[in-house]
C-alpha cells in the first residue's frame, strides 16, 4: 500500500498537509455551514408569509429536518429539552453527515477516528455537568453522594466511575461502528467491486442513521438525568 | 378498543413501537457501558497501586466499585422503567 489513496481533500492545498479525519471533519463542516446559511436565507425571504409553500425546495427540506429532530428532542425530554436542541442537533447533523460520507467514494469518515469520538462525546460530557451547576448550583455535587450523607465515601467513586464510562462508552461505540463499517465496505470492494459491496454499503447506511440516533438518544438521557430534581 | 377505533389503535400501535425501537436502542448501550465501568475500576485501581506502591490490595478494591458502578446502571435503568411504566398507566 506505497501508493496515495485519492481523497477529495488532496484537491485542496491547504487541507493536503493534514491528517485525513481532519481534512474531512472541516470539509464536511464547511458543507453543512453552507446548507445552514443558504436555508437561513430561503426561511428569512418567506418569514411573512402565512401559507406554506406547497412543493418540496430546498428551504422547505431545512425547516423539514429542524422540525423532526427538534421534535425528537422534545418528545425525548420533555418542554425543557429546547434548551438543548442547539446542541443536540448539531452533534447530530456532525455525526450524521460525517458517517454518511464514509459511502461516498474519496471521503474517509471523520467519524472513524477516535479523536474525533471523542470530541464530540466529551462535549456531551463537560457540557452534562455545565448544566447540572448551572441548574442545581452546589448542590449538584450532592447528587453524587448517594441517598445518605455516611454512604458518600462508598457512593462517590461508583458515581465517579459510572461517570467516566460514559463518554468512553459514547465514543468508543460510535467509533467502532463506522470503522468497522467502513472497513468492510473496504474489504469487499478489494475483492469484487460490482455489485457485491452493495448490501454492505446498504448496511452501512443503516449503521450510520441508527449510531447518530444513538448518541442522541443517549446523549439527551445523560442532559436530563443531569437536570433532573430527584435524589 | 374495538374495530371502529381502528384508526385510534393504529396511531397507539405506531408510538409504542417507536417506543420499542426508542428503548431498544438506549438498552442496547447497557453491555457497552458495564463492561468499561469494570475496566476503568481496574485502570483507576491499578495506577493507584503503582502511586502509592501498595499492589494489589487498591486494584481490587476498585474492580468492586467498578463492578458497584455496573450494577448501579442497571438499577438506575429499571427504575427509570418502572417510571415510564406508572406514568403510561396513568394516560
């Protein structure tokens, strides 16, 4: 394997010098802040008006995939999950485009590095606890102390450890799937590039839409246990 | 409800098997999660250890609260279960 690998990001001179997941990670970013600007646009051109468009465009599709995660999110955590939509939905739409461009020819998926993991999952971890002061303040910290006061030097390393497993588990999981997704992928067009691959690449679609609702899903679990007033 | 309700029972039908996949999906982490709560009892354990020189006795010790921390996933799990399962018999 001495020869390059063509990647879109080799087009770019700027981007050939870095790492893979990094050229793509940004390609992939400057693609969905595109999509975001121009629908911003077409939204703000129609804000006055009342009946909405009949036909699909391109405006009508954004505020289509706003919606439905926005109402996910909501159906999820109740009324005060808008406060995470922002959030959420970013990460979301990162992971979601990142895994899908695993399927197209010339893209390594950003998703498939652990850095990029875990970035997003220990973003999901620091801002967990962010919220949690800024809901309970001090207090917070009593919710790793257990039920009772004498039970704190045997409850706060579980709580400790139950803590840490998480973004591990987040991002360990989200990149095990793509990678060995992709790998696969790989492997078979290596061995028979018409036709054969197709299932796989099918299945990797699969993968890719199932592991973002994933993260979401936990994602959102760990906000509202974070913001939750029990124990 | 009976067949006139059909299209009532369809729309039911619909969100409890969204719930289905919905809580599928969050269980599904649980295997994940409990397996590296062992793991990171023992890493923390065992960086103890060479710290403070008193292998093995802090390695041990924190492959049981790894372990605690397992279980207490569950536990946490099942009464959040439990919870959604009062609260659809209240609706």
């Amino acid at each position: 394997m001495e020869h390059e690998v063509f990647t879109w990001a080799s087009l770019f001179p700027f981007l050939k010098k870095l790492p893979p997941h990094v050229s793509n990670a940004l390609i992939i970013s400057a693609i969905l802040i595109v999509i975001a600007i121009l629908g911003y646009r077409q939204l703000k051109k129609r804000e006055d008006d009342i009946v909405p468009e009949g036909k699909l465009t391109f405006g009508t599709f954004v505020e289509m995939i706003v919606e439905s995660l926005s109402n996910i999110i909501v159906d999820t955590m109740g009324p005060r999950g808008r406060e995470f939509v922002l959030l959420i939905g970013t990460l979301a739409l990162f992971i979601l485009f990142n895994n899908l461009s695993g399927l197209v020819p010339g893209f390594l998926p950003a998703t498939d590095n652990v850095n990029t993991t875990f970035a997003c999952s220990l973003t999901v971890f620091v801002m967990t606890h962010y919220y949690g002061f800024k809901e309970h303040g001090v207090k917070y910290l009593k919710q790793f102390m257990g039920p009772f006061w004498w039970l704190a030097p045997l409850m706060v390393p579980i709580e400790l450890i139950g803590h840490i497993a998480r973004p591990l588990s987040l991002g360990l999981r989200l990149f095990g799937n793509i990678t060995g997704d992709h790998l696969v992928t790989a492997i078979f067009f290596g061995l028979v590039p018409l036709l054969v691959p197709l299932p796989v690449m099918f299945l990797g679609l699969f993968v890719a839409f199932v592991q973002t609702f994933v993260f979401m899903l936990l994602s959102m679990a760990y906000f509202s246990g974070a913001i939750s007033h029990e124990h | 409800m009976l067949e006139k309700d059909g299209n009532l029972m369809d729309m039911t039908l619909q969100e409890s098997k969204k719930d289905v996949v919905k809580s599928l999906l969050s269980y599904s982490s649980l295997g994940l999660e409990m397996g590296l709560s062992v793991a990171i009892g023992i890493a923390i354990g065992y960086f103890l250890d060479i710290f403070f020189k008193t292998s093995p006795y802090l390695t041990i010790i924190f492959m049981i609260f790894g372990v605690a921390a397992a279980m207490k996933t569950i536990i946490v799990l099942l009464k959040k279960v439990q919870k959604d399962n009062e609260r659809d018999k209240h609706q």
